[in-house]
C-alpha cells in the first residue's frame, strides 16, 4: 500500500478512519510500521467484507 501522499491511490479499500492521536502513532508513531501494515491489512479485508456483501444483497433484492 502507497501512502496518497506519495501517490497512492485514494481508494476505500485502503482507507481506514483514524481519530487525530491514532493518525499522529501512525505517521510518527514509534511502532508505525507495524501499525501501518495492520491497518492496511484491516482496511483491505473489511473492503473484500463490505463488497461481498454489497454484492450479495444486490443480488437478493434482484430476486424480490
């Protein structure tokens, strides 16, 4: 994952909402590299969550 910042893409699927002190450890953060693979791995997996079920609902109310 590239940071948008360094031209990374601006996509949920590497988005993750972050209060001001949770982004400050994660730009400045002792741990932040580790911290950014996490949430990077978070934001992936609760992207392919969201759109499975997105996809999955769509396809129900087709049904109806």
């Amino acid at each position: 994952m590239q940071r948008i910042a360094e031209g990374g893409r601006d996509h949920p699927s590497q988005m993750i909402a972050l209060c001001p002190n949770c982004h400050a450890m994660k730009e400045r953060g002792r741990n932040r590299k580790i911290l950014q693979a996490v949430l990077a791995s978070t934001a992936k997996r609760q992207h392919a969550i969201w759109v499975k079920g997105s996809t999955v609902s769509q396809a129900t109310s087709r049904k109806n």
